[in-house]
C-alpha cells in the first residue's frame, strides 16, 4: 500500500494520542525519583527517598492489605457471578431478558459515585460502616457486568455440541459445567478474574464514600494525600500501580484477543 | 400421567434456568434497595449534629430548585459533558478508524495495550499527572519558560479547560474502543465496492462508513456521557473552585458538611438527569435511523 500523505497524517495524529494518554504517567513516573520536596519536572537529583517512604508508612502498608483483600474477594464473586450470567443468557432464551441486561449494566454504567452514596446510605442504617462488606458489594455491583461480558464474548467459542456430547455420555449437568464448560473457558474466566481485580483494587469513586480511618483503600489514600497537598510520595505509589497495570494488560494479552474485552 | 411427568421436569428446567441469574439478582436488588434507601434519607432534615431526622419533607429539593446557583449547576454539568463527550469523539474517531483498518496485527495489539494500561491505573494518578504538566511549575510552562516564549508562567491548572483535558484522557480509552469494534464488523467490500464505482475516499467514507459505524458512536457516547455527567474528581482537583459539578456538589454534602439529605438529593437529581438524557439521546438516534431508511 502506497503511504499516502493522508496516512501520514493518521498515523502522526495517533502517536499524539498516545502521547496524550501515556504522557501523564511518564511525568509521574519520573517525578517519583525527585529528591527534592516540590513536583518538579525533570526531576533534580534522583533518589529513592519517596519510594522508601511511602513503603515504611503505615497507613500504606493498612490501605494496601485492605485494598487487596477487597479486590481478591470481589474478583472472585465477580467472576462466579459473571460465569453464571453469562452461562445463563447465553444458553437460555427468555422474555424480559433485556431488562435484565440494564439492570444488571446499571451499576457499572451509571456514576460510579451513586452506588457508593447509595451503599453508604444503606450500610449506616444496619451498621455495617467501616466493615468491608460494604465496598465488597459496590465493587462487585460495578465489576461483574465486565466479567459477564467478557465470558459471553467467549461464550460462542464453546459449542455446545461438547456438552451435549457429555451429557449423552451420562455427565451429570454439573458434570459438564466443570469438566467441560469451564476448562474451555479458562482464558476468559482468568480475564474476568483479573479485570475485576483491577477494577476493585483502583476503584476511587465507590469506596470514597464507604471508607472510614480503620478501613481504607489505596485509591482513597492517595485523593486524601492529593487533596492535602501533593508531594512526590504520591508519584511512588502511582508508579507501583502504572507497573501492574502494565502487567495487567500484558497478561490479559496472552490470554485473550484483546478486542474481545470491551 | 405423562403430562404431570413432563411438568414435572419442565418446571425443574425453569427453576434451573433462575438459577443461573440468582447470583447477579440478589446483587442488584441489594442495590435497588440501597436506592431506595438513599432516596429515603433525601426525604429527611438535616441536622447539624445527628445528620438526618427520619421527619419527612420535599424541603431539601424546593431548596436546591430555588436556588440559582445550584440550579445553574445542572447546565454547567450538562454543559460540561457535552463538551467532553463530542471532544472525545472526534479525537477517539480517527483512532478508532485507524485501528480497524490497520493491516498488521502487531500493531493493532500495541496500540490495543496502550490504551488499555491507562484504563487501569487509578483515576487519582492520571489527575496527579495533569496538575504535573499543567501546574505554573510544571513541565509545559518549564519548557516554555526554557524556550523564552514566555516570562511569568501561563495559568493553564484550576480552570475549565484543565478539567476538560482530564476528562477526554480518561475517557477516550473506551471510546476508541467503542468505535473500533464497529469500524471493525464493517465489511471493507462495501467501501471497496464505493470507490471502484468512482467515489473520492471521503464520500466514501461519508456516506458508507460513517453511517455504519453509527452504533459504534452511539453506545460509546452514552456510556462517557452518562460517567461525566457524575464526574467530580477532575473537577475537585483539576477545576480550583471554578468548576462545580453536581457530583462535586453532592460528594462535598457527604464529606464535608456531613449533609447526608441533601447530598442524597443532589445525587438522586443527578440520577434522574441522566437517565432522562439518556434516554432522550436513543430517541434521538432513533429518529435519525428511522429518517435514513
């Protein structure tokens, strides 16, 4: 294909882009190994003290234990829930079915910060304030919907015919789920899995409003440090979380054509 | 005999199909129900020590309908995901299109990456990165001031504009995708059979591609639109005071004031917004799709 001056143009506009979504993270990146106390950038002098600190901090290391406990948990339900939903639209028509797609959607699409006012309104009435279960439901509410699509994408992949096939064979329906089913969607479950780990693990508008001082997430450490004014520890943790993105995202790639997900 | 047999079974079948859904029910009715809750303590008076006395009263929106400025917030946030939404669009567009017809996969996967790593890192972080590069000491105006275009530093951070950025950032991710995945079902002999018949490349893309990809748009605006209507980190710490959203407006009820009532009203108002714009956006669509045929 001849490189035409419109293709040039295309692909000069795409790398801006790039530029524009990475750049932001790229400065944090290097402002985190300032050794000065001011985000400046480039950074003057290079050091790890910011790193050290935010590591030796206590509210750190309580945020991150919280933070992942919560994701583990959520990822899990998220997924089973996903699994089921998905299983469940896929292989049975029924009326109705689309109102239940938007109810089950409505969390995940609607302001994230609904929910979490929601939530909170509703733990306070049965004490269930500064709990997890709060933000485990929230963040559940907000992830499955992506692990239902994500399976249902793959969904078409397994032909039924292999269930039918097993069934024959005698297999009991659970039988089939688990020896045949589910293996066969491995890639898509771990997908969901680590999406919805994610999705928990950054969440800020959800768990901003169900967080208290003994239960704190990461996400809502770092807008409390932001909204107090920033300083380049804040720079440290975000590199942590730009590097397991980064893994995310590669991981994700093996497993699964990446197109499928959205 | 026969029949209450296979009732029998056909009944075990519909209870077995439920069973499938019961999960993701009891998690959104346990949400429907939080709504409700919510929208019971807007009902509520504010009290400065105990947060709400269960007295009901329509006081808390009579007083945000009366009020001017708060009134003027629902335009304003309107305003402002409107803006965001179609910016989004016309930066996402091109690169949407771009992925779709770009032949090599390995760049279509690169690309995929990259813009899917930003999606998962916390919003917080991105905002952090904009008050970096829009701040008086950040890197644009340090370049700048390097460069000796200006003396005194521009005042790009704290303002509508900055906001703006932040938002088409955290956006575009998904709408790129959006329009991606329905570039991507177009079928190329469509647009091979256009210009073979003598159009130039832009009606093509006009009258062929631009229409099919209608969905694409569709669904990857709503989505955004629906998410910066309820946006208020990008304006809480991008926006310096000037950009008040009625998320930011119900997000400070919660946290600061403590004024559970109102902030519950103030998200139920955003609530209804939403869902009224959504759904007058399909009916939009609706028309325009009707009106093609």
């Amino acid at each position: 294909m001849r490189i035409t001056s419109k293709k040039r143009i295309l692909s000069i506009f795409i790398i801006l882009v790039i530029l524009f979504l990475i750049g932001p993270l790229f400065i944090v990146m290097g402002i985190s190994f300032n050794s000065g106390t001011i985000m400046a950038f480039p950074p003057k002098g290079f050091s790890f003290y910011w790193y050290r600190k935010i590591l030796e901090s206590n509210s750190m290391k309580s945020a991150f234990k919280m933070s992942f406990i919560t994701a583990t948990i959520s990822a899990f339900i998220a997924t089973i829930i996903g699994f089921l939903t998905a299983y469940g639209m896929d292989r049975h028509r029924f009326k109705g079915k689309s109102i239940i797609e938007t109810l089950f959607s409505a969390p995940m699409m609607l302001p994230h910060m609904i929910t979490g006012v929601s939530l909170l309104t509703l733990s306070q009435q049965f004490r269930l304030i500064g709990t997890i279960f709060p933000i485990l439901i929230g963040h559940v509410l907000i992830s499955f919907p992506f692990c239902t699509r994500i399976i249902s994408s793959s969904l078409p992949a397994v032909d039924p015919s292999y269930e039918e096939a097993a069934k024959i064979s005698g297999a009991t329906t659970f039988q089939t789920l688990t020896q045949i089913t589910i293996p066969l969607l491995k890639p898509a479950i771990i997908s969901s899995a680590l999406f919805s780990f994610v999705i928990s693990f950054t969440d800020t508008s959800v768990a901003l409003f169900l967080t208290t001082e003994s239960i704190n997430t990461i996400p809502v450490l770092l807008f409390q440090y932001l909204y107090s004014g920033a300083d380049p520890g804040i720079a440290a943790i975000s590199v942590l979380f730009i590097i397991m993105a980064v893994v995310i995202v590669y991981t994700l790639s093996r497993l699964i054509k990446l197109e499928l997900a959205i | 005999m026969r029949s209450s047999i296979s009732s029998f079974f056909s009944k075990k079948k519909i209870l077995f199909k439920i069973l499938f859904f019961l999960p993701a029910l009891i998690f959104s009715i346990f949400w429907v129900i939080s709504l409700i809750y919510a929208f019971n303590i807007s009902l509520f008076i504010y009290s400065p020590l105990k947060m709400f006395i269960p007295k009901y009263t329509i006081e808390n929106y009579i007083n945000f309908f009366t009020n001017s400025f708060f009134v003027k917030r629902i335009f304003s946030t309107i305003y402002l995901s409107m803006i965001v939404t179609v910016l989004t669009l016309i930066v996402a567009y091109p690169v949407g299109y771009y992925l779709a017809r770009v032949s090599s996969p390995v760049i279509r996967t690169i690309i995929l990456a990259i813009l899917l790593c930003p999606f998962f890192v916390v919003m917080v972080v991105r905002v952090y990165g904009w008050i970096a590069i829009l701040s008086d000491n950040g890197i644009i105006n340090n370049i700048l001031m390097w460069l000796h275009f200006i003396d005194k530093p521009l005042r790009i951070l704290y303002n509508l504009p900055a906001v703006i950025i932040g938002l088409i950032e955290v956006n575009l991710s998904i709408m790129v995708f959006s329009i991606y995945t329905s570039i991507v079902g177009i079928d190329t002999s469509f647009e091979e059979a256009a210009i073979t018949s003598g159009a130039s490349s832009f009606r093509t893309f006009y009258h062929i591609t631009l229409p099919l990809s209608i969905p694409g748009i569709y669904s990857g605006t709503s989505i955004i639109f629906g998410t910066n209507l309820g946006a208020f980190l990008h304006p809480i710490f991008l926006g310096g005071g000037y950009v008040q959203t009625l998320g930011l407006l119900a997000y400070k009820r919660f946290e600061l004031t403590l004024n559970w009532p109102m902030g519950a009203a103030i998200s139920f108002i955003m609530l209804f917004m939403i869902l009224s714009l959504l759904y007058v956006y399909s009916k939009i669509i609706r028309y325009f799709k009707i009106m093609r045929r």
